[in-house]
C-alpha cells in the first residue's frame, strides 16, 4: 500500500515581520521632507493598522511607504483590506487597514473546486481556514502548488506541511 502525500495551503503573515515593515515606515516618515511635519501615526494591533494624518496626499504617501516597506520584507499587498477613509478630529485623515489571515469559506470552495477540476487523482479538503490536499504521488502536488501559484486569488496563499 501506498502512502499518501499531503500538504497544507494556509493564508497567514509573519506578525514580527509586519512590525519590522511598520517600524520600518515610520522611522522613514519621520525623516521625509514632505511628511515630517504632518504628525501621522501608524498604530499597529493584531488585526489592523490605524493611519492618521494630515491630509489626503499625506495619507496615499504614508500608504505607497508601507506597501513598499511590505515588499521588501516579503508580505505580500493581498494580506492588506483598505476600508474607507473617515475625517478625525482636528482636520485629519484616519484609515483603518484590516490585516487578512485565513482563507475565507469562499475562497476554499474555489481553490478546492480549482484543484478537483484540474487534477483527478488530488483530493483537497477543507479544514477550518486551510485547505488539505492529498494525492499519492508526490508529483501531483507539486503541479497543484505550480496551478496555485500562478492563479490569481483574493488571499496570499503558502504552502505548509508538505509531506
């Protein structure tokens, strides 16, 4: 008998990374010419990230230095959920930036029927906010990961507990 092979597609982000790329933008805001009178904060929680600034120019600035500090640190830009800009006190902007872990039950019914409709000897399964996939060749997995990496879905996906 056969073993089988399985791994993991998860949607998750290195939290210390996330702080290291937000450390990251403000210590460069504070230094730019153009933004360092604008008083804007970066207030990092667990699930979100609070911009609040002067000005509209300010706030999609602020935005273009997080993003590329992401980028450099290998986050990738899926994981951010912009909300709608809202005025606060003292004619300022505030943003609210949700941070996206898990793969939504939506998503995984895509990715699982992607996988069924594309490979007939992979089984994936979902499993809370990860999908499993098991096949007995090891080959097919790694065809899935390739399908996967080059399609274009609304969450970052990695690869975990390939075995």
């Amino acid at each position: 008998m056969a073993a089988s092979s399985s791994f993991d597609i998860v949607s998750k982000f290195d939290h210390q990374e996330m702080k290291n790329a937000v450390d990251q933008a403000e210590r460069e805001i504070r230094t730019r010419y153009d933004l360092k009178d604008t008083k804007t904060e970066l207030t990092l929680t667990d699930n979100d990230i609070t911009i609040n600034t002067e000005s509209e120019y300010s706030l999609s600035a602020v935005k273009d230095i997080l993003e590329s500090k992401m980028l450099s640190r290998k986050l990738s830009l899926k994981i951010l959920d912009y909300q709608d800009e809202e005025d606060a006190s003292g004619a300022r902007y505030r943003q609210l930036v949700k941070l996206k872990a898990g793969i939504p039950d939506d998503v995984a019914k895509k990715l699982s029927k992607a996988i069924r409709d594309e490979f007939k000897k992979v089984t994936p399964q979902i499993q809370g906010d990860a999908v499993r996939v098991q096949a007995k060749n090891r080959d097919d997995l790694q065809a899935v990961i390739q399908m996967l990496k080059a399609g274009d879905f609304p969450v970052a996906l990695q690869f975990v507990n390939y075995r």
